[in-house]
C-alpha cells in the first residue's frame, strides 16, 4: 500500500495519538515527563515546530487549497478551545501580565505574523 504524503502525515498524528494515550491511561507521569523534556528548550521546540508546520503545510498545499487549510484549522482551534477552556483562567492571568509588562507583542511577534500571512492569503483565495 502506497501512501501519499498527506496520508503519511495523517499516520503520524494517527499512530501519535495512540500512543499518547495509551500512556496516559498506563502511566500519565511518564507523559508529563516526556513532555517536560521535549519541551525543556522551547526556542528549539518553537524551531522545529515552525519547520514541521511549513512542511506540513507544503504537502496540504499539493493536494487543498489554503482555503481547506483555514477550515480544517477553525475544526482544530475549536477542538482545542473545547480542552483548553478549563485551563483559560491561567492564560488570560499570563496574557494580562504580559500586556501589563508591554511584552505580550514582542513575544509573539512571530507567530503573530505568521497568522497575519495565513489569514490575508486566505482572504485574497475567497475574495479576489
């Protein structure tokens, strides 16, 4: 069985979510601690991450248009607001620190521009 890239992709959230679980059923201390230790250098995790992410997006982008992209991204934010929604209360504390503090933009700036790029190439697909 051949699989496309975008199927390969999909087999890789696939099988990591499996995975994830399983532990967290098993063992939920020994996910916190794999993750404490993938995430212990976060400007590389934020490094590989925004490569992954470009690549993911080249290979979606042979097979859907940006347009698909966005939609399945409001399906995920939605999904992740659904998790995320008990845990607001310490992000808005953070955020609000960081606004306080004159940070919050210089923090996220790239991630930030990032959006923007996503969100007026999508805007020119249906508009124009």
């Amino acid at each position: 069985m051949t699989f496309t890239p975008v199927e390969v992709i999909a087999l890789i959230v696939v099988i990591a979510a499996v995975v994830k679980m399983i532990v967290l059923l098993v063992n939920p201390r020994a996910w916190i601690g794999f993750a404490k230790g993938v995430y212990a250098k976060t400007g590389l995790v934020q490094m590989v991450g925004l490569i992954l992410a470009a690549v993911v997006l080249y290979y979606l982008l042979q097979e859907i248009t940006i347009v698909q992209v966005m939609a399945v991204v409001a399906f995920t934010a939605l999904l992740v607001m659904v998790g995320l929604a008990p845990e607001i209360g310490h992000f808005v504390k953070k955020y609000e620190a960081q606004i306080k503090k004159g940070t919050l933009w210089k923090q996220y700036w790239l991630y930030t521009l990032i959006w923007i790029v996503l969100v007026l190439w999508a805007a020119k697909e249906l508009l124009l």
